[in-house]
C-alpha cells in the first residue's frame, strides 16, 4: 500500500486520532499537510513525521480557510490527491454537573447544539467542497466519523445525529465524484482514549459515587473489556492503518464504504 509521492491534507492532526493517521501516512511514503486550529500544535505534529511535511493553522468549517490551506499545499507540494476529514470534537463536551440528569438534550442549549454539528459534520462538508475543484481525478477522501453514528446513543444524540450526517455525505459524494474516479470512503472509530473520554469518565466519576477515586484510565480499560468482543480498546493507528488502506491503488474498485474499526463493539448492537 505505497502511497510514495502522494500528497495528503489531514484535518484537525495536531494530536490524537488525526497525529495518528498522519503518522501512518508518511510511513507509506506520503508527503503530508497537518491542519489544526492550533498553528504550533500543527507545525508540531507536522515536524515529527518521517516524511515531508507542513504545518497549518485552518479552521476546518470555513470553506475560505481550507481553500487557503489547499492552495498553499498545491504550492508546496504540487498536487493534492487526498483529503482526510479528521477533525472533530467529542460528544460531551457540557460540565458533568449539566449532564448529571442523563438526558443530553434536556441540558443541551441550541448553541451546543450547533456546535456539534459545526466542528463534526460542517466540517467534512466545508472541507470537501474547498478540496473538490483541487483534488487530483483518482483522488480519495476519507472521512472519520465514530460507531455512534451507526446506532441510538442516547448520551450522545448530537454527536451521533452529526457523525451520522458524516456517512451520508459519504455515500451521495461516492456517487457524485464517481465520475472522476474519486473515491470517498468513512472511518467510524470505536474505544480510544481521547479528550471525550476523559470527560466521559469524568461524568461517569459525577454520577456513580463509587467511581469517584477510581482512576479515570482505570475506568476506559474496565468499560473497553465489558464492550469489545476483542477485548482491547483501538488506537489512532488501528484508523490510520485503514485511512491509508482507503487511500491506496488496493481500494481502488471500495467507494461509499463506512467501516467500524471497532473491536467488534457495533456486532453487539445490531
């Protein structure tokens, strides 16, 4: 699954899944754009990798922003040829005092709302129509959306309602960029320990009195190994190993595709 010489933007790569899918890129011999909203967090991330890259600061919901990143990579490198919709934010990012009732939209203001759907769906779609017009023909886009798209979560109805938009998206640009040979293919990620899990515990921590001193990583490991069939939790490379799989000539006839990376979780749900 060489992918020498070509050229990938990742979205929100600054630290976590999207540092991850970076990493897996350049090891394919990649050149890889890093973008974050944290212009050092991005140039950071950028210079670890064993490949040649760039660091840029670009919000990923606005299509100005994202056609000046893509611009600058074309410049730098001189083609795009895939686009990674990484970046997001977690489902819980209310106090653990407001969501100490269970019921999400019951302490969920339309603000709130709106930003769910902005940083994890406006986001795919804002940099999808920004890369379109300067994506190489044979191009692929590969977007993140999370196993919360793919079933009822009640504790996080905002999160999934957007990540399930993500998948959608997915399956009508499958369509629309066929022509061009463009394929466009999701990631739904289950268990990693990222920012949302540390406030998922921490709400967990806030409702069960018995949690309270239990570590919070304690408490990840204890519900990865009641839900994963497998029985270990993911890791950012586990989604940038297939991102990379996506990307590649072996996925060249897989379009309009969203796959759990997951452990097993979702066989559980269905």
């Amino acid at each position: 699954m060489s992918l020498d010489g070509k050229v990938v933007l990742i979205t929100g790569a600054g630290r976590g899944i999207g540092a991850g899918i970076a990493r897996c890129f350049a090891e394919r011999g990649a050149l890889v754009a890093v973008t974050d909203l944290d212009q050092t967090m991005a140039d950071e991330a950028a210079a670890a990798l064993a490949t040649r890259a760039i660091g840029l600061e670009a919000d990923a919901s606005s299509q100005a922003a994202m056609g000046s990143a893509f611009d600058r990579v074309i410049d730098e490198f001189g083609s795009l040829d895939v686009l990674v919709n990484n970046a997001g934010i977690g489902g819980l990012d209310l106090s653990p005092d407001e969501l100490t009732s269970g019921d999400e939209l019951a302490g969920m203001t339309d603000e709130e709302w709106d930003e769910q759907l902005r940083y994890n769906l406006r986001t795919a779609f804002a940099s999808s129509n920004a890369a379109i017009p300067r994506l190489a023909d044979g191009g692929s886009i590969v977007n993140i959306a999370s196993i919360a798209a793919l079933s009822g979560t009640p504790d996080l109805m905002a999160y999934g309602a957007a990540k399930a938009g993500v998948v959608h998206l997915t399956k009508s640009l499958a369509l629309q960029l066929a022509p061009r040979r463009i394929r466009v293919n999701c990631i739904c990620p289950g268990l990693l320990w990222t920012r949302a899990w540390e406030l998922l515990t921490a709400r967990m921590q806030a409702n069960q009195p018995e949690l309270s001193n239990v570590p919070q990583r304690q408490i990840f490991e204890t519900v990865v190994a009641e839900m994963t069939p497998l029985g270990g939790e993911q890791t950012p490379e586990d989604i940038g190993n297939l991102a990379v799989f996506y990307a590649s000539d072996a996925a060249r006839m897989i379009t309009g595709q969203a796959v759990a990376v997951d452990g097993g979780i979702t066989l559980r749900r269905a």
